[in-house]
C-alpha cells in the first residue's frame, strides 16, 4: 500500500495529524522512527512566520528537507501565503498543507481554518497562491463542511484539484461539530467519489478495526491519525502492519518503553530548552502515564517537577508495568 503524490512516494498509507502544541519537531521524529508514511507540522500561521514570530519556524523545522514531512500552513492573505510557501520551499520543504479545518475559535474568528468552507471563492485564491508560488507538490486537509446545512467538502476538493491540488484529507465532521460526537466516515465518500487525486480520511481513527472501518466506509486512499497517537507514538506503525498483513510490532514495554519516553522528554528539553520544555512534555507524559496507570500521587510528582533531571529519574517508576496490574 501506497500513495503517490507528484513525484513523492508515500509508504504506508497511515500519516500523521497536524496536531496544535503536539506534532511538534521531538514528537514528529519519534512518529516518523516507528515508521509513518507522512507526518505533518503543527499549523503555521502564514504572516507569522514570514515575519518571523518567536516560536513560528520551529513548528515547521522538520518539514526542511524530509522527504515524509509536511509542513501546514494557515492563513486569510493570499500575499502572506504564497510568501510562506516560498519560504518554506526554499529551506527544503518537500510538501505543503493548507489548513482549511482547523475549528478553533481564534482561527475561524481570524478567517482562516475551517472559516474558508463558508467561501469557497476566497478559499481558493489561497490555494491558487500556494500552488503558484512553489514547485513542490501543495496538499489540502480540510472537514466536511462548515455545518449540516452547509457540507460542500466535494465542492471544494474538486476545485482545489483544478487548482493543482495534489491530495485531499477530510476529518469526518463539519467544523460546528469541533471534535463532538463521531467522525462521519461514510460522508467522505462522496469527496472520493467527486476528485481523482488521493483521499485521505481523518477522524477517530485510533486502532486497526476504526482504520478498516474507516477506509471501507469512505473508499479513501489512507488514513490520517491525531489523537488517537498520543501516548502512542508506535500507533502508526502497529496500523500500517496490520492493515498490510504484515508483522504487527508490539508496544514497547519495560525498559524499552522507558528509554523511549526519557529519549522523547530529553529531545524536548534540548529543542525548547530547559523550563518551556519541561512544561510542554508534561502532556506527553500524562499520555504516557495514562497508558502505564501511573498511581495519582506519583502522577502528580512528575506534572509538577522543574527539574529535568528530577524528571528523568521519576519516569522509570512511573511507567512501572505493576501499575497496571494494580489498577
């Protein structure tokens, strides 16, 4: 199973989420090491980083020169996107997003995001910007539609492929729904059906029965998955094995699962430094401790710790696998 987009080769056909102060640089590496066939940035606000923002271009560091890295772009100015996308193009991005899903209040008020389903016009002198701007291939993840009333994922997707779009992922819900109830999978059958480019479907995909499940209903071409990989890294790989037939990896556990952990938390310290970095990975290791069990009390020691050191040797206990017998 693959997926080919432009020149790329995309192998397996289970990606990564963009996923707001998670895919980060440490988490993408981490994701990719287990094996995914595309991991995509955090949003990046287009203005943002043509000015340089404190924090904007690191969201988007490990797009530069990776083959399987996307980096995402957002934005409501034709002018900043195309600046964007020649910015990123030019420090080795091998493919563009544009964010048209994000349902966030702040973006849709911003008009961008998943504002855009309510102007498909505007919409796509976006598109036509990014396109026009780069040589590399310019992907689309959006949703269903802006609400019930108003599901034209088809409408768009077919235009941004006239437009040169080379792949389309669609979370199965429309941005009133935000992450309410469950992803309609079924639906993004119909932006199958309306396009020739690959569909990727999105959207409560967290094992290999919703995995299935999801490709049979929509007829996509892969799977996209955010939250159901946090914690679980190796998620993606797990899927791709099973969905192939081949060989499933077991979770890590014992000292492995520990090595790995304290290797994702160091990766975080060095990339952010010592006091944001600490307080960024403490929702990476709640994830983690929710999987192991962690008692609440030693739990709490680990959330509440400053010192990365310190942290480092509480993680051994924390993810003592006689938690989970004693839970």
């Amino acid at each position: 199973m693959a997926i080919q987009v432009a020149n790329l080769n995309f192998s397996p056909p289970v990606f990564l989420a963009p996923l707001a102060g998670i895919t980060d640089l440490p988490f993408r590496t981490l994701v990719s090491s287990f094996g995914a066939g595309l991991v995509v940035s955090e949003m990046v606000a287009s203005q943002e980083m043509v000015q340089a923002k404190p924090g904007v271009r690191e969201r988007a560091e490990l797009g530069f020169g990776v083959a399987n890295t996307s980096v995402q772009l957002a934005g409501r100015d034709a002018e900043w996107m195309a600046e964007a996308a020649r910015m990123v193009e030019a420090n080795g991005a091998r493919i563009i997003d544009i964010n048209m899903g994000c349902p966030a209040k702040k973006v849709v008020n911003g008009y961008s995001g998943s504002a855009l389903m309510r102007d498909l016009d505007h919409a796509l002198t976006l598109i036509d910007a990014v396109v026009g701007a780069v040589s590399v291939p310019v992907t689309l993840k959006t949703r269903l539609g802006w609400d019930d009333d108003l599901m034209n994922a088809p409408e768009l997707a077919k235009r941004a492929e006239n437009s040169g779009i080379a792949m389309v992922t669609i979370h199965g819900r429309t941005r009133c729904q935000f992450y309410k109830g469950r992803a309609d999978w079924a639906a993004i059958a119909n932006v199958k059906q309306a396009v020739d480019i690959p569909v990727i479907a999105n959207g409560d995909i967290v094992d290999h029965d919703t995995a299935k499940t999801a490709l049979t209903q929509s007829g996509a071409d892969g799977i996209m998955i955010g939250r159901g990989a946090q914690g679980r890294p190796w998620v993606l790989a797990q899927i791709a094995a099973e969905l192939t037939g081949a060989d499933v990896p077991d979770a890590p556990t014992g000292n492995d699962l520990i090595r790995i952990v304290q290797d994702h938390y160091s990766a975080m310290i060095s990339f952010y430094g010592a006091a944001l970095g600490n307080r960024v990975a403490r929702k990476h290791l709640g994830w983690y401790m929710d999987e192991a069990h962690t008692p609440a009390a030693l739990r709490q020691r680990v959330l509440t710790e400053t010192d990365p050191d310190t942290t480092l040797s509480l993680i051994p206990e924390a993810l003592d696998p006689a938690h989970g017998v004693a839970a």
